[in-house]
C-alpha cells in the first residue's frame, strides 16, 4: 500500500500539487496577477488601513506642553491628517486646527518615515487682552513603528505664522 501511494502521481487540481506550486515571493504573486510589484505592494498598503486616528501629546516652543488628536486618511501616496491641538500657556489659551498631507519617504514594514505640509488656525486669548486667530503653515517630519497595533511615532513640526516661528516636537500613537 506504502508503494502505491509513493507513486501517485497529482495533477494541477490537486491540493498537493497546489502546496508545493505556492507563490512565495511577492514578485511572482505579481506576474500571477499580471501587476508590477510596486503596484500590488501598493494595493495592499492603502488596504491595511486607510482611516485611523492618532493621540499625542508634546512641547511647543520648547517649554509650552501640548495635547492633541486627529484622524488619518490614505489617499494614494499621500495621508491626509485632519487635527486638534491644545496648548498650555502661561496667561493664555490657546489651541489650532490644521489639515496636513504627509507622504511616506521611508516605507518599511516595521518603521517609516515621512515628511509633510499643511495649514491650520491658531487661536491665543490671553488672560488680560482680546483672542486673535490667524493661519499658520506647517512643515513636519516624523518617524514611526508600524509593528504593533497602537504605533508609536515622534515628529518634529516647523509652524510658520506671522511674527513668530515655533518649533513643536510631539511624540503619540497611531491606532
């Protein structure tokens, strides 16, 4: 009986033959699918999580903490970042909303890195005066851990307002 089944042969509609045909590397899956590599790897990076949300906290201008929040969203190579930001200031409150567009210039499957732009609103109302809003610009890079499920990441942003030029460096997770 041993023998008989050593020599039986299978044929493509056979799990077997199917096991031991597997694609294994992403570049045959490609050629399988009849797509560049750089396409399907693509796919499955804007498949993996399109929406998510971020929570973190920092210093503004080196000695002002700060909190924040927002969402992400992919939309081909670049992440678009709708946020919130809260700053402790002496004598003062003030918070901003921005929307900034990153894009990944680092991709790897446990870290990344990206660099970004955006615009936003800062809102100051000092304790003895009247609240003055303005629009700001942003430029920021960061790096993260893609790795594990709540992702932890740093990022040093540049904002660019009238007057003054603050340095912010926040550090949170993505979820």
């Amino acid at each position: 009986m041993r023998s008989l089944l050593r020599k039986k042969t299978t044929t493509e509609g056979d799990w077997r033959w199917q096991l031991r045909h597997a694609v294994t590397r992403v570049d045959e899956l490609a050629r399988h699918l009849d797509l560049t590599a750089e396409e399907l790897l693509g796919a499955r990076r804007a498949e993996a999580g399109p929406v998510g949300f971020s929570a973190y906290g920092g210093w503004y201008d080196g000695d002002n903490f700060l909190l924040g929040g927002g969402a992400h969203m992919g939309l081909g190579p670049v992440t678009f970042n709708p946020n919130a930001e809260y700053y402790f200031l002496n004598h003062a409150t003030a918070y901003s909303l921005n929307l900034r567009g990153t894009m990944v210039v680092f991709p790897a499957a446990v870290a990344s890195g990206w660099l970004g732009a955006g615009v936003g609103f800062m809102t100051v109302d000092p304790d003895a005066g009247s609240s003055n809003t303005e629009t700001v610009f942003n430029l920021l890079a960061g790096a993260g851990l893609n790795a594990i499920p709540l992702k932890p990441y740093v990022q040093l942003k540049f904002v660019m307002q009238d007057g003054d030029d603050p340095t912010v460096f926040t550090f949170g997770v993505r979820f």
